[in-house]
C-alpha cells in the first residue's frame, strides 16, 4: 500500500527558504501514472494546492506561488521534494505532500508539517 | 481560477441524520470534483473521486453526485465518526483549487 512520510524543518526564518521532503513507499514513485504534489493549510484556514511534478520532471505550479516556488523528484531516493523561497508568516502552515491525479483526485497523503515561519 | 463554494459552511446534525452538502464550480468543470473528510490534526482523506466514485474503504453511506458546476456530497446515515470538515476539490482546470470547507458538528 502506498505510504507517504514528511520530513523537513517545522521553523524557517523570514526571508529563507522553506525545504520539506516526502518519501514514497509501498510503490514506485516512477512508474505511477499520477503527480506527486504539495498542498497547504493556514491556521484555522482552508486548502491551498501548491503545485506538482511528474516523475519525469514535468511540474505545474499555483500561480500565486510560481514565482517562489520548486517541485523536483528524485526517483533514485523514491523522494520529491518542496522548495519555497524568501518566506514569510504569510508562508506559516501545515504542509502536506500527496499523490495526484486528474480523475482520481488526492488519495494518499503525507502525515503533514508544521512549518512557522519566524525569526 | 475555478472559484468553488460550498453551502453551508457548518451544519449542526444528529447521529442518524442525513446530511447533504453541495459545491459549486465558477465554470463548469465536467465531473472533475473530489471531496474530503478532514478530522482535527489530521490530514484530508478522499472519499469520493470523479464526482460520484467512492474510494475504496469508504463507507456505502458516503456518495456524491453531479457535474457541470454543481456537485452534492451526501452522508446517507450520519455516525459519529463522521464529524468532520469536508472539502469538495475540483481537477478539471490548474491551478486546482478546494473550496472553503463545510464543519459538520455534533446537534
């Protein structure tokens, strides 16, 4: 059964670069047929999709966060990775990393991350 | 961006009831529409995929129903596991958004 696992910092300090992890077990992360993704949530707030790769590299991202942000794989550690730069408390949230699909939806997520951004 | 709001955004309901929860898409997105239960502290878990598919160890009395710009999520018999915050997440167009979430509570 796929499993996702977090790892990664829970404090950033303002204008850094917020780094998170997500291992993948129980499957092939290049040989699925859907994205590997990140998503967020605010304190009290609701969901926020972040963006997703491809195993092969191929990425798309939240326009609101384009600018900053970098999803990568890395197939040879079965890993992909979040990259968020120059982060404020705007950035404060839980993070979560998913499996992703189109027709599918969200069907397996990560335990999530607390990530405060504070100096 | 596909806006997608969700009515109402609480409800209080009974062990028992029958609660109807409904999301609707700025544009159509086909039958691009996902919902999620999310407990406290805990990361969302999907329940339904494709508008009406119901993900495999969810129970028959979650279903979901809809296409176009207007999709319903129902729980069939409430149970008290089943209070909880829902999200409907639409697929159909990036970026993919969720609505604002409906917090069904203990009556």
């Amino acid at each position: 059964q796929l499993q996702l696992q977090q790892s990664g910092p829970g404090l950033v300090k303002p204008s850094e670069t917020l780094s998170l992890t997500c291992t993948v077990s129980g499957g092939s992360i290049s040989s699925s047929t859907f994205y590997w993704g990140w998503i967020r949530q605010p304190p009290g707030k609701g969901l926020e999709w972040i963006g997703s790769s491809y195993y092969s590299g191929s990425a798309h991202y939240n326009p609101s966060l384009k600018s900053r942000v970098t999803i990568s794989v890395d197939t040879s550690k079965s890993q992909f990775s979040l990259r968020l730069d120059s982060v404020t408390a705007a950035d404060t949230a839980v993070y979560y990393c998913s499996s992703q699909d189109y027709f599918y939806g969200m069907a397996v997520w990560g335990q999530g991350t607390t990530v405060t951004v504070s100096s | 961006d596909i806006k997608m709001t969700q009515s109402p955004s609480s409800l209080s309901a009974s062990v028992g009831d029958r609660v109807t929860i409904t999301c609707r898409a700025s544009q159509s997105i086909s039958r691009h529409l996902h919902w999620y239960q999310q407990k406290p502290g805990k990361a969302p878990s999907l329940l339904i995929y494709g508008a009406s598919s119901l993900q495999s160890g969810v129970p028959s009395r979650f279903s979901g129903s809809g296409s176009g710009t207007d999709f319903t999520l129902t729980i069939r018999s409430l149970q008290p596991e089943d209070f909880a915050t829902y999200f409907c997440q639409q697929s159909d167009s990036s970026p993919w958004t969720f609505g604002q979430g409906t917090k069904v509570e203990i009556k």
